[in-house]
C-alpha cells in the first residue's frame, strides 16, 4: 500500500490484521476507539461492519488472513461435503 491509500473491510468479525511492513490507522464502524498499528503488530477485527486501514508509510505490506469457521457453523454446512 501506498501513503495514504486506504483498504476498505466489510463484515470481517474475527479476521486477522497483520502489519508485516509499515504503519497503519485502524478504525472500525461503531468503534469509538481508533489504533494505531506498526510493523509486526496484529490486530483481530472484532466487529461486523466496514474497517477502514489507512497507510501511514509509504510501502506499507498488510495481511488479512480471514476467521477460522467452526466445524458445524453456519457457514460450514452450507459446503457440499
């Protein structure tokens, strides 16, 4: 990610934010808290809705890596098996 560009997340409750290079401003819908995250820093979305990440640096390298389903949850048994 470039300065200043943004990634937009919806609906991700559970997901895992990782900075791996960089810095970035976390804020998420309904969260009066905003974060502040560097390199090697994590955060786990905990709320539906958007998040915005916003680069603070100018080659700043996230992942998200998305939320573990549980064996018999909603999504799992819409899966053929």
């Amino acid at each position: 990610m470039q300065r200043g560009s943004m990634l937009r997340i919806k609906d991700a409750r559970g997901a895992l934010l990782q900075i791996r290079q960089g810095a970035v401003w976390l804020t998420q819908e309904g969260d009066p808290e905003d974060r502040y995250l560097g390199a090697g820093a994590h955060f786990r979305l905990d709320r539906d809705g958007i998040a915005l990440v916003q680069a603070l640096g100018a080659q700043t390298k996230v992942a998200l890596i998305p939320a573990r389903r549980e064996a018999g949850s909603f999504w799992t048994r819409l899966l053929p098996a």
